[in-house]
C-alpha cells in the first residue's frame, strides 16, 4: 500500500480544513478520516487532488462524496464503537473504510457490480473491512442482519425508503438526503419507537440518485 509521508501530510490538512473550515467537532471522525487513505480509493489522475475537498468520478458513473460531506455524514451519525450501521451506495468503499475505523460494524450495499467488485477487493487489501458487504438494491435493506443501530445513504433518495427506517432499532439513526436528483436536503431520523420519528434538517446537497434494481 501507497501512502506516503507526502499524502500523510496532506491527509492532516485536509482534517485541519475540516475542523476549521466545516465545523467538524468530533475528534472520533476526524482521527477516522485521518487514518483512512483516500488517494487509495481514486483513480490514480486524480491522485494528488485527493485531499482536496472535491468529489471525483469512480466506476459506473457515479462519484466518491466530497470529504466535508463524508465528515457531516458521519458527525450526524453519531457513531459508537461497536455499533451495527447500515449503508446503502458503497461506491468506492471510502464512507464504509471510515465507519470501519469509527469501530462501527458495517454491512454495506451497491447495486453496481464493479464497485461492489473495487470496494470488496479495496477494504480487504486496507485491512479496514466490513462485516458484510451485499450487491444489491439498497432500497430493501438488509433485512437479514436487521435491526440496526445506525443507517446512512450515500445517494440522494427522491422518496423515503420506509424499508430503512423499519430496520432501525428504537433509538437509532438514519442519516439520509431526499429530494429531486438535482438537489436534496440532508436529514436524519430518529426513531423514537416503532411509529415514530424525530426529523432535522440539514441544509441541500447534490448526491449521485438512489435507484431501483441491481446493474451488472
Ligand atoms: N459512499 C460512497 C459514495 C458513492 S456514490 C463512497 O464513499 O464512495 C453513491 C453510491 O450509491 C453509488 O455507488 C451508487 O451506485 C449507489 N446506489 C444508488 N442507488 C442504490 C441502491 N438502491 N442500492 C445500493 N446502492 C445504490
């Protein structure tokens, strides 16, 4: 594995932005993002702009999120070692490496074959591997391994999956955007018991869409 005492440097940085610049607070976070490679989970072009806050195209036409929007996502989640968090859109396997290093138990899922094929292979040869990882349409969950602590969408869902909620326990998190493909708003529910839900809001963003049906 690559990862330099230049792209170290670089990585630090990037965290400083993202304590100063952002507003990210919680150190568990910022110590995850530090630790994980990012450079490693782009193409190598766009290898020295990888600690830079920007998104970058990856396999299948969909992107890796930018790294402040990984960091929000992640400080919205409130992550607890030891807890079981669903992610629906592995993509480059990034945000699931993250919650890895946050001590989460992940179970992760992708409908594009090549990047459950990359990440699978990515998150194995990094040592910072989930529990378990699903090609699959994330819109049904994971009803298997369910219920879960925590769960967090990486594509922008223009209705809300009631399927995830249902599969979150009493008490715990979903951090999802929903909106039009050409802009969302990132919320988080909460569950407060089996019918019942806190909702905040957390200003617009633009994710890749959330769709139906696997692709091969
Ligand atoms: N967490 C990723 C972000 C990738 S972009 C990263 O850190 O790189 C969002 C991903 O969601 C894409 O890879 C896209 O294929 C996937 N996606 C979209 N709809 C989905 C669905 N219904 N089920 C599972 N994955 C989905």
């Amino acid at each position: 594995m690559n990862d330099s005492f230049l792209h170290k440097g670089k990585r630090r940085q990037l965290i400083q932005y993202l304590h100063d610049k952002v507003g990210i607070i919680d150190q568990k976070v910022l110590d995850a993002m530090n630790a994980v490679p990012r450079h490693l989970f782009i193409e190598s072009i766009f290898e020295d702009f990888a600690y830079e806050d920007r998104a970058f195209p990856i396999a299948a036409s969909q992107t890796i999120s930018h790294p402040s929007t990984v960091a929000e996502q992640s400080e919205l989640l409130h992550v607890t070692s030891g807890d079981k968090v669903l992610e629906i859109g592995t993509g480059s396997g990034y945000q699931a490496a993250v919650l890895v290093a946050l001590g989460a138990q992940v179970y992760t899922v992708e409908r594009q074959k090549d990047l459950f094929d990359f990440s699978s292979r990515k998150l194995r040869e990094l040592n910072l591997k989930p529990k378990f990882q699903s090609f699959g349409d994330g819109f049904a969950g994971l009803p298997t391994f369910a219920p879960f602590d925590r769960v967090i969408v990486t594509c922008g869902a223009e209705i809300l999956p009631t399927e995830l909620l249902k599969q979150l326990k009493t008490g715990g998190k979903m951090v999802i955007p929903l909106g039009k493909p050409d802009e969302q708003i990132l919320y988080r529910f909460t569950k407060i018991s089996e019918k019942e839900f806190e909702k905040e809001e957390f200003g617009a963003y633009k994710f890749v869409p959330m769709l139906n049906n696997t692709h091969k």
